[in-house]
C-alpha cells in the first residue's frame, strides 16, 4: 500500500497526490478520498488478474472523485464520490479474493480426487495382483499334486515290477532289490547264470523306466563259510559281474559302483543251511 503525499511547507498549506491524477489541492481531501485511493492500491495489486472488469470500475469510480475534489475541493460530493470509489475497490479486492480462493478450492480437489484416483488405482492394482497370485498358487498346487500323484504311481507300478523280481525294501540309503545268490550264480562262482541275466533284463528296464538318472550301489554278500578274505574277493566279483552287465544293457557307468561285503552283513543266521542261503545275495541298493 503507497499513497504519495507531497507536503510543502513553503507554501504554507497542504497537498495531496491523487494516484491517478497525480495533482494536488490547497485543501486536505476528505477521509473518504483518502480510504479510496488507499483501498484502490490495494485492489490494483491484488485483482488486476483475477477481477479486471471491477478494478476497472473502481478506477473510474476514484478518477472522478479526484477530479470532482480538484473543481469543487473537500464538499460533501467529493466525500461521497470518495465512499463509491472506496466500496468499488474493496469490491474488486474481495471478488479477487474470492476468485483465488475458489481457484485453490478447485485445485485442492483435484489433488485430493488425484489422490483418491491413485489410492484407487494402487488398490484395485493390489487386488488384482493378489487374485493373480492365487491362481498362481492354486494351479502350482495343482501341478504339484499331479506330479507328486505321477511320481507316486510310478513308484507303486516300479515297486511292483521289481517284487516279481526279487525281495524288495526300504532303507534310509534308498531302494533296496535283494536277488539271491543262487538265482545269479553257480556255487562258489561269480559269473551269472542263463537265468540271471533275464532278472536283469528286467531290473534294467524298470530302472531305465522309473528312475533314470539314480546313482546305483551294486553289493555283493555271502555267508560265513570259509576264509574272510575269499568271502570279500567273491562278494566283490559277484557284485562287479552285476554291475557289468547293468552297464552293458544301457545304465550309465558312472551311476554305478560296486562294493564287496563279504560276510560281515548277514540277514539270517549262519547257522542253518536256510540262513546262510539268505545271507548269499546280491543287493541293488537304487539310492536315494
């Protein structure tokens, strides 16, 4: 707010510089003036932008209280046309307040609808993502069990394929295929007998079938009858003949190794001649 007011005291009298007209009277100008030309300052630096048409008014409305005041001086016209030019200015600055107030309402709401929309948005985007999640884990359960039900089925279907075979149980170690010695081997001896080889025909497809890519220890036992160390020698050779020919129908020799055992691991006692032919075996331990 700036009202210009010249004062010469070597004239003895005082002037007043109208903002519009910027002239001066011998007299004081009335109170109204005065409140006019200071509201106008106001209103110009507030509503040039936002009330142009009532600012404009209230310049006009001021312009002829002040040339009104420099025909006529400080009369009771003057007073009057200084109260319309006030109430004109204070109109422009209180509709140009009420213009940026409605303007910071609007874009008040818009931020906060912004907001709203993005809040929105980021839940139906939630949403969205979970029920995508949930289908994803409702079908990977799904497939999980089916495999799990495959697996399963191959492992029964195996497990009774191999029980025609031979004796079959498990162990911590793995499957365990129990063959006895006298279906592969002629007493005392380690290669395989006619009939053997068709046992392991057998083994090998279903190995090859149900469990392609297991490591496989071949072991071979015997009973306690005679020396240890011919126990060892020919439970070794028996289990390397298996193995052998494990190899030569189509497992891979590096999934194979073999270990002879001898005596030292019987299943029965030594003691009978039915107990010591269980304890003379070769055993295919499918490992797990």
């Amino acid at each position: 707010m700036k009202v210009n007011v010249v004062v010469s005291l070597a004239l003895g009298c005082a002037f007043a510089a109208s903002p519009l007209l910027g002239a001066c009277s011998p007299l004081l100008p009335p109170q109204e003036l005065k409140d006019a030309r200071v509201s106008f300052v106001k209103a110009k630096a507030e509503a040039t932008k936002d009330a142009p048409l009532e600012l404009d008014e209230a310049k006009r409305a001021l312009l002829a209280a002040e040339r009104r005041f420099e025909e006529v001086g400080a009369d009771a016209e003057v007073a009057g046309l200084g109260f319309v030019a006030d109430r004109k200015a204070q109109r422009a600055s209180a509709l140009a307040r009420k213009a940026r107030l409605d303007r910071e309402l609007v874009e008040l709401q818009a931020a906060v609808k912004s907001r709203h929309d993005d809040r929105d948005a980021r839940e139906k985007a939630d949403a969205e993502k979970k029920r995508l999640d949930a289908e994803r884990k409702d079908r990977e359960l799904a497939e999980a069990k089916r495999l799990q039900k495959e697996a399963e089925d191959r492992e029964a279907a195996a497990l009774a394929a191999l029980k025609k075979l031979a004796s079959v149980r498990t162990e911590p170690r793995g499957l365990v295929i129990t063959f006895a010695g006298a279906v592969l081997f002629a007493s005392n001896g380690a290669s395989l007998a006619p009939q053997a080889k068709t046992r392991l025909d057998e083994l090998v497809s279903v190995l090859q079938r149900e469990s392609p890519n297991a490591k496989i220890l071949v072991e071979g036992h015997t009973d306690n009858q005679g020396l240890h160390s011919h126990n060892a020698t020919l439970s070794k050779q028996r289990a390397d003949a298996v193995a052998d020919y494990l190899v030569k129908k189509g497992v891979a020799k590096d999934r194979v190794r073999t270990e002879g055992i001898g005596e030292v691991r019987p299943l029965a006692t030594n003691s009978s001649n039915e107990g010591r032919a269980t304890n003379r075996r070769v055993e295919v331990v499918v490992e797990k």
